[in-house]
C-alpha cells in the first residue's frame, strides 16, 4: 500500500499542471457559491449626533478667541483647565508605591472596601439599613452603569402593576431615557420644572404622583439636578415621602452630586437619608465622576436596600449574574483610589475641602453673574434663579432662538433650551458672557 501512494504522490508532483486542474475543478463542482452583499447593515438608520458633544466639538474647532464653553458637565478650574484633585493625586501615588499591588480582577460586584464605604458615605454612618445588612451594593461603570443596572434588575424582577413604566422628571439628564427604553421600561414624565418661576413645578408633581398607579417607580435626583439645577426644600421633600409612602411608589434615586451641589456631602445626602429612614423601597445609583473628579475612570455604585437580609443576599446574587454578562468585572483603578480616600480619616478630610473648593467657586461665579446683570447691566427680567439654583447646572430661561444666537454670534456654547454650565464660568469671562447674555435679552446680539 506504501509503494502505491508513493508512485501517485510522483505522478501527481511530476504533472502540476493537472492537479492544479483537478483541483480548481473540485471546488467549483462541489462548493456552493455565495455573493456577498455591498452593505448587510443598509437598512441601519444613520442615529442623531449626540447634541452635547456636538457642541463641544464646535467649540474646540472654534478659532474665537473669547470661546465659551458652556456646556460640558465637567469641572474647570479659574483657568478653564480640568482639575485633578491634589487628594486624587496622592491617592494614585500612594497606589503607585505599593509594591503589592497587581492587576488581577476585582469580584463581579466589585471592590468590597469601595462598595461599604460608598454606601456609607451616601446612606449615612447611622444608617439601620446598613446595620441590618439590608443593603446590596455593586460597583458600577459610574453612575451610568448604576442606573442601567438598576433599570434592568427592576425589568426583571419587579413586580409592575400593569406595564412597564417609570416616571422621569420633566425635564430630566437626557441619557435616562434611552436607559430606560434599552431594558424595555417606558419613561412617563412628571412635572418639574415651571418656566414662569423657574422653580419646582410643586403641585404638578405632587399631582402626577398621587394619580399614578400603586408601586409605581418614579426616579428622583437626590440633589442638584440635572439640567435645571432647582431642587425640591426639605419640606417639599417630607411631601413627596409622604405620597411615595401612601401609595407604595418605588423610589429610584439619582446621585450624581454628592457634596458637589453645596459643597456639603451630608447635606447633599439629606433626601436619601430622609427616604431611607422612612422605609421607602429605593435604590440609589451613586457616580464618583463629578465630586472626584474621576470623570474618565468611571467610578460608582449601585445599593437596593432590600426588607430582610436574606432579601438583599438574593438581590445581590442576580445583580452579580446580570452585571457577569455585561462586563464581567469593574476596573479597578478609580475603585482603588476612591477606597483610600473613604477609609482613610486623613484622606477623606482632604477630599472635603477639595469638594468645597470645586462647589464654592461655581456658587461665586452664580454671584457675580448675577450682580453683573442685575446690578451693572441691568438686564431685563428676574434673575434671582441664577442664585437660587444649585450645584453644576443653571436653566438661565433663554429660549431656542437666543441659545442660537449666542453659539452663533457669540461664540458662547450652551443647550439649545438655555442650559449652561457654571463650570464654565470663570473670573476672565463672566463679564463677557454676562455682556453678550445681556445683548441676546435685549435682542441687541
């Protein structure tokens, strides 16, 4: 059998040219042929630029040199440069130097020293939930990640009564609702915002909450929020508890400021502590990236205070299968960082004053807009909202056409709807922005 394979290998290596034959031949014969199309994906709508980050891309690309971006949700220092913490910064360090540290992965719910302090830090130290380890809680991808874990844990296993909805302030942070339809929930609105007193639209709220159906979850931003920067007053707060309480409503709160809004990190918590004593069923999604300045390394949790232990011990377990598909594990680094900062007496001191730093110099620049254009320009219209509003955001009550004309010809980037940062604003430019804010009010720009 040997010798006969050896004579067919010579014949065949001594005539090519047929093989080569034989063999083209096969695959045309036996193969099927199939035509790939020019483009499999050509009924894929083309989606909408995000408008945010289509604004900062105008504003980097804009060549003025009295640019004003008035957009981004991100801290800038005096300077309009993005401030790493010094607390941050020695954090890392502190990283650096330790020669045990490795890059192996972090549990599924992530570090366990972050996730306890985080939830201390929100919930407070004298929290009944935590003493009772009624509370699981999951390291995130920032606040972002909080909520969609959130949003799609409640998908799963809470129990509707009827459809699926959750109710979402008017107006709300734009990325909710897409959360929230990516897991199969439908966002309602509820009143918010009024644009007569650019305040809380108090009775509509209260309103839409006690017409809506029992054991509805309805989203709450624990304070300074995103875009109006108008929060409810602790009395109006008791209120909405009350209802939230009454009708068996599912409190899914939104922190994202932390200590950021009044510089104040307890005070900032004051809702959730508030909701969490009265036992109200809720979850708090919690980000890192606006009081740390941990933007980029996407840092949060997420905690669901449960009714038992044994509760949140299951809660816990699924939130880990869910988050084992999606992501495996969160990274490490900002969990690292973080970690030291809230278990370290030292640290966290440093952390409070960076904070206060970040908050008080937003709050003056609320100020001196305001004095500039109550008391220099003497700007039409009430203005007194500048002031009163809180933390990142400020709804200045423009309109479309005037949000326009200061992008266009003011080289001033904003929100179409008038929201600006006050991050943005810095003792160089305030005068500028508040001259051509004055302009636009007057239809002068």
């Amino acid at each position: 059998m040997a010798t006969r394979l050896d004579q067919v290998y010579r014949h065949l290596s001594e005539n090519k040219s047929i093989t080569t034959s034989i063999n083209e031949h096969a695959l045309t014969t036996l193969l099927p042929t199939y035509s790939c199309p020019t483009e499999i994906f050509q009924n894929v709508p083309l989606a909408p630029p995000d408008s945010i980050f289509n604004l900062i891309a105008a504003y980097q690309a804009d060549t003025f040199t009295q640019k004003v971006n008035l957009s981004a949700g991100a801290y800038r220092d005096n300077n309009n440069k993005p401030w790493v913490l010094p607390v941050v910064a020695k954090a890392t360090q502190i990283l650096l130097n330790d020669p045990t540290l490795d890059h192996e992965y972090l549990p599924i719910t992530g570090l366990p020293t972050f996730t306890s302090a985080a939830a201390k830090l929100i919930l407070g130290p004298n929290s009944q939930a935590l003493s009772e380890g009624r509370v699981a809680s999951v390291q995130t991808i920032s606040g972002t990640g909080a909520n969609h874990l959130g949003a799609l844990f409640l998908s799963r296993f809470y129990e509707f009564n009827g459809q699926k909805q959750v109710y979402l302030s008017n107006p709300t942070w734009v990325n909710h609702h897409a959360i929230f339809k990516n897991v199969g929930i439908t966002p309602v609105n509820y009143p918010y915002y009024d644009s007569r007193t650019l305040g809380v639209d108090f009775d509509g709220l209260k309103s839409t909450l006690e017409n809506a159906p029992a054991r509805s979850i309805v989203l709450l931003h624990a304070c300074a929020h995103n875009p109006t920067g108008v929060d409810p007053t602790h009395e109006q707060w008791k209120e909405i508890a009350d209802i939230m309480l009454t009708k068996g409503h599912y409190a899914f709160f939104d922190s994202a400021y932390q200590g950021f809004a009044s510089g104040d990190l307890n005070n900032d918590a004051w809702a959730v502590r508030y909701f969490a004593e009265k036992g109200i069923s809720m979850l708090i999604c919690q980000s890192f990236a606006k009081n740390a300045g941990l933007y980029g390394e996407r840092v949060g949790a997420l905690h669901m205070i449960a009714p038992t232990g044994d509760a949140a011990k299951r809660i816990k377990s699924q939130l880990s299968v869910l988050q084992r598909s999606e992501i495996s594990n969160p990274p490490a680094y900002g969990a690292r960082v973080m970690s030291l900062i809230l278990n370290d007496p030292g640290l966290f001191e440093e952390w409070d004053r960076d904070i206060k730093t970040m908050a008080h110099r937003l709050i003056a620049m609320r100020a001196e807009l305001f004095k500039l254009l109550t008391e220099e320009f003497k700007t039409p219209g009430n203005w007194e909202h500048i002031v009163k509003q809180i933390g990142m955001f400020s709804y200045t009550g423009l309109n479309q056409e005037q949000s326009l004309a200061l992008v266009e010809k003011a080289h001033i980037y904003l929100a179409s709807n008038g929201r600006i940062s006050m991050a943005g604003l810095n003792t160089h430019n305030v005068r500028y922005v508040a001259e051509c804010l004055d302009k636009v009010v007057r239809g002068e720009l």
